[in-house]
C-alpha cells in the first residue's frame, strides 16, 4: 500500500462516515446505524491511488466479511474492481489497522457467509433480489 494519504469515497455521507471513524480512531464510526463497519483501503486500478471506503462486516474465524452490493446496482462497486486487480488492501477496524489480502468467496464458501452478512445488514437480501448481478461476498484475511 503506497504511504500517501487515501482519496476517500465522493459520495457524502460515507466521507462524513469515514473522517468521524478516522478522527477518533474507530471510537465513533465503528458502529453505524447499529451495524459493526470497517475503513477498507484499496489502490485505484488505473490511477495507483488509494482510495478508502467505509463497509458493514462480519466476522468468519480471524477473517473479516465484507459485501459489494453497492445496493443492488447493475454494476460491481468501485472498491470491488479495484480489489480485483489490487487484493493487497488495508483494512481499520475500530482503533485495529492492518494489511489483508481480498479474495472473493467461492461459491461453497459465499453459501455458507452470505446468510451471516443478510442477518447483520437484511437489506442485502433485497439488494441482491433488484439486479441479475450475483453480489459478491469478499473474504479479507489478515497478513502478517
């Protein structure tokens, strides 16, 4: 992950999100609208920026679990095209800020995490059911 400072989302409410969670430290932010969410850090596919993002998650083991719904839209989000061609990320849960590796889940695998992302955030399954595009669950595992 390059050393120069994330561009952060553009649309509003997620960049109010994200500087609360980075002003205190993951104090506030950390739960948003009762749900647990991480800053997830990613390099631009084409620029080589990085670019920073806030996401609901869960837990799966010492992994976290993150969904690329962008709401149900036809198309995969930013975030989620970038760590396709960039899996190195870097990821800030609450105070915690580590390298990761992102992997989308495999089909078994996104069978058995997508029901613990629908019970933490419901509206995935809604999301899910507005577009043809299968919503890929994303695994981050922690690196070393």
């Amino acid at each position: 992950m390059p050393d120069s400072r994330p561009v952060d989302s553009p649309v509003d409410w997620v960049h109010d999100h994200i500087r609360e969670y980075e002003e205190s430290d993951g104090e506030r932010g950390h739960t948003w609208r009762g749900v647990p969410t991480l800053l997830l850090t990613v390099i631009g596919r084409r620029t080589g920026t990085p670019r920073r993002t806030a996401l609901i998650y869960g837990e799966d083991g010492d992994r976290y679990v993150v969904v690329a719904s962008k709401g149900g839209a036809r198309e995969h989000p930013q975030w989620y095209r970038n760590l396709q061609a960039n899996p190195e990320v870097e990821v800030q849960v609450g105070p915690r800020v580590l390298k990761a590796v992102a992997r989308t889940a495999d089909p078994d695998e996104k069978a058995r995490l997508w029901p613990l992302m629908a019970r933490i955030w419901p509206d995935y399954e809604a999301y899910q059911q507005r577009t043809d595009r299968d919503i890929p669950v994303v695994v981050l595992e922690p690196v070393a």
